[in-house]
C-alpha cells in the first residue's frame, strides 16, 4: 500500500467512516488481516454481505451497486 492510499484511509477513519472487512472473503483469498494496513480484529466481520443486509434492514441506507 502506498503512502498516497494510507494517508486517505487515515482520514477517513479520523472521520468516523468505519472499514468492515469480510471474514469470508478473508479465508477464500487466503489472507491474513495483520497484513492488511490498518485492519484490526474487531473490523472483522464474519459475512460482509450478511453485514450489508443487516444495516440495510436497521435503518442505513445501502447502495445496491457496489
């Protein structure tokens, strides 16, 4: 990861956007989230599309095309 992408990924995270990271995906790629620039262990989440549905359904609004 270049510095440009963790200078961005700081501030977003100083803005309160928070990075939820698939567990699922995490396994079927093989990845280790300590590699993962800024990943820490409560960011996992065991199924991020189960994570989408869930807020969709308790009251966050979900973009569909990603």
């Amino acid at each position: 990861i270049d510095d440009q992408l963790k200078t961005a990924v700081d501030k977003l995270r100083s803005e309160g956007v928070r990075f939820d990271v698939c567990n699922n995906t995490l396994e079927a790629m093989k990845l280790d989230w300590h590699t993962l620039y800024g990943v820490k262990e409560t960011d996992i989440v065991p199924s991020g599309f189960l994570e989408v549905a869930w807020l969709a359904n308790h009251g966050w609004a979900v973009d569909p095309m990603n």
